[in-house]
C-alpha cells in the first residue's frame, strides 16, 4: 500500500477537496493525504484535517437531498455529486412525541437512519470511503464488517462497477449475509469474532493493494458520520439539540456527530450553544460504558455476547476517544441488557411506528435508563439516533411479538378474539 503514497515521484497530490493532510489524533504529526490511518511517529490513529473555503446556510441549501450537500466539509473531490455512486443521507428527523409522552420528556426527536439505500447509516460512511479511495486510484473495495457495512460496501461497489471483499463472522444474522450476497461481489464468513476478522483484514490490506474502507482508508471513512451531525443540526432549523444519544460499536460514529457539532459552531452555521453526548452500548459488549463507569481512561477488550451483532466490537479503536467527547461534554456512556433492547424495539415500534434494529433498541433503551438515573434531562431537547432497520434483525424480537391470536375463518371466531 506504500507504493500509493502521494510523496513519491512522479505523483500527484489527490484532489479531496477541503481535506489538506492527516493528522496524528495522539502527537499531532501530519502527513500527506493517502491510504493511511496509522501515525508514522506514534502509530496513534490518522485524522483529516481541513482548510474549509467559505461555506454558508444557504450554499449546503442550495445541494442535493443527501449528504453531497456538505461535500464542502467532507475529503472528496469537489465534483462528488456529478459522478456520485450512491446517494445515502438527509434521512428523516422524526419527532417522537407519543414515544417522549410516554418516556415523561419535553421534545424528543429520532434520526432515523434505517431510510439509507441498505438501511443502515454506514451508507454514509462507505459513500466518503468510496469516493475518497477512487481519488487515491483504488479499484477494489473492501472491509471487515459486524454485518451494515458487509450490506453498504457489496452494495456501493456494484453500483460503481468495482469489485468487493467483504469479511463477516460466519455467525452473523441471516438477513445481513443475504442483503451482502444478493449484490455479489467475494463474500467470506470467518470462523472467529468482529475483533478476530479485523486484524486479519489489517494484514490483507498490508499486502493487497484494495481500500478497505475502515482499516486503510479509515480516515476518510470516519468522516462520513460528521453528516449525521450536519443533517440533525440543520433538520432542527440550524440548532444544536441539547442532548443527543449515540450507539457505540468502535466509538467512530459518535466521536464524528461531535465534531461536525463543533464544526458547524465554529463556521457560524449554527449558534455554539453546549450540548451534551452519551454513548449506548449493549452490556454483552460494554468496554467503553465500562470504562466510563470505573472512570478508567484505558479500555479493557472484551469477548462480545449479544444480541446486538451490529455493535460486537470489542476493543473498540475510538474507544478512548468516546470516553474523551462523553466527559468533556458531561454526557456518559451507557449500557443495557438484551431484554431492555427487545422491550425498546417494541416501544418503539409501539409509539412510533418506527422499527429499529437492535443497534437502535440498545440507543433507546440506554436514553431510558439515563433518564431513570437522572442523568440525562426529560426537558432538554433530545436527538436519539436510529442507525438501522429492524428487517435486518427479524431474529432478536421474534420470540416476543407474533400475531394476537389465531382464529378460523368465522365471525364467530373473528368476535371471540377481540379484547372485550
Ligand atoms: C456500525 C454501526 C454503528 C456504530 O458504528 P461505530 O462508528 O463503529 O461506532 C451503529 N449502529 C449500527 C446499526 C451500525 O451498523
Ligand atoms: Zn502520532
């Protein structure tokens, strides 16, 4: 992967529009833009850096119905939206108000995520990854993946006609594995763990020359998740919700809705009021609230067992940094059982009409428990994040809903079933 670095002769700088270098998250060091994530120094992890030209209201208004309308902001080539691949973003904000009734809170609102091409938010992700990887000259994209970014990888790659790799945990959920196959593409399921496929995939991607969109090219990648901020931020009417909870697999999502917050205040796109950020996690795999809790700065890799396969990382790479954006803002990170996930899916579905993955039920049943502690405000204006669909994770609720009753095709019958 050496031989794509932009300092070699005979090679021209990428054009990744605002980004100008990486930088170093630990010792600040900076580098050229290419596929790196490691620093050369520290091996500490690999950020973009920006110069942002003049970017107003009215110029991201005036962009497409998806997140090339804060390509001013994001490490993709100005012309994005001309050969654009995949159109993934400006999902809808619901407001949530029976769900905030029943819940005793002021203003609740949820991004639902779900509405994505392949119904999840690593849409986002996998559209800067991909663009920012043909710039680099890439042609084949890959990942390690706990299941949504298995489906947003096989799925973009097709669409812009490359081939993909893709690695998955043979065990994971069924739908996942068909909504990844059915784009075609090399699909392998790996006897192991989440953890154990991504350092396997750190070796393949020291020997091949492919973007993988979380290891080699991550940087580029992680910045994806700043439209979900962006997209919160302007669907409130260009405010900051007070209080916004994230779900924490390795800690990228989170650390990214943070910075563009910070970024939109510090452009003047929006009033840079505080607010505060809470992570969710699944307590079968809970390095980071753990953390949190013990008020530990180190994270303590753990062996996932949950329902939610989508969050299974154990040694979370952003973990540390989680804890750091949880802190500073005087959030905190959360975990909840399985059951807590499967009673916020169907609370959600109940109240809403809005049916979560368990990504999305370990994010709502986190909120509840922060507010049952007291520690989150039921009259501050709440965003919670819906990250993908429940079709994806039929399995987790189908031992807890099914039909009413079953009846014979009478009216005797049909009368006998009704709640008197
Ligand atoms: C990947 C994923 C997340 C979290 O992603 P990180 O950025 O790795 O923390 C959340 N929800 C769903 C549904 C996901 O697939
Ligand atoms: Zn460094």
């Amino acid at each position: 992967m050496d031989t794509r670095e932009t300092s070699g002769p005979g090679t021209v700088a990428p054009d990744l529009g605002p980004a100008t270098a990486l930088r170093c998250r630990e010792c600040g060091a900076r580098c050229a833009l290419g596929p790196r994530f490691a620093c050369p120094e520290c091996f500490g992890p690999l950020e973009v850096d920006y110069t942002f030209t003049k970017v107003t209201r009215a110029s991201i208004e005036a962009g497409p119905s998806n997140i090339w309308r804060y390509r001013q902001l994001l490490p993709v080539p100005d012309g994005v939206t001309a050969t654009r691949n995949t159109e993934p973003g400006w999902t809808r904000l619901v407001r949530a108000d029976n769900l905030a009734r029943e819940l005793g809170m002021r203003e609740l609102w949820i991004k639902d995520d779900s509405g994505n091409p392949t119904h999840s938010f690593k849409d986002r992700v996998v559209a800067v990854a991909l663009a920012a990887a043909r710039e680099l000259g890439f042609t084949v994209l890959a990942c390690p993946s706990t299941g949504n970014l298995a489906n947003a990888v096989a799925a973009a790659a097709a669409r812009a006609g490359i081939r993909s790799v893709v690695l998955i945990p043979a065990d994971l959920e069924q739908p996942k594995i068909v909504c990844t196959a059915v784009y075609g593409g090399l699909l392998l399921a790996v006897r192991g763990t989440y953890d154990d496929i991504n350092r396997l995939a750190t070796e393949i991607a020291d020997d091949e020359d492919w973007a993988f969109v979380n290891v080699n090219v991550r940087p580029y990648y992680a910045e994806g998740s700043k439209t979900l901020g962006y997209e919160i931020a302007e669907q409130l009417g260009w405010q900051l919700p007070e209080q916004v909870v994230v779900p924490v697999a390795s800690g990228s999502q989170l650390t990214k809705v943070d910075k563009a917050f910070g970024e939109l205040g510090d452009l003047g796109l929006v009033d840079p009021r505080p607010y505060r950020v809470f992570g969710a996690q699944a307590t079968g795999c809970a390095p980071v609230a753990t953390a949190f809790k013990d008020g530990r700065d180190a994270i303590r890799p753990v062996r996932p067992a949950t329902i939610a396969k989508s969050l299974a990382i154990g040694n979370p790479a952003d973990g540390p940094y989680v804890l750091d954006v949880c802190r500073r803002t005087g959030g905190g990170v959360e975990d909840v059982s399985d059951d807590e996930i499967r009673d916020a899916i169907t609370l959600l579905g109940r109240t809403e009409g809005i049916f979560a993955e368990t990504a999305g039920g370990v994010t709502l049943a986190s909120l509840r428990k922060l507010l049952d502690e007291g520690r989150l405000d039921p009259a501050a204006r709440t965003v919670i994040i819906n990250s993908g669909d429940g079709l994806k994770t039929l399995d987790a609720v189908s031992s807890v809903v099914g039909p009413t009753a079953e009846i014979p095709a009478t009216l005797e019958g049909f009368r006998s079933a009704l709640p008197s």
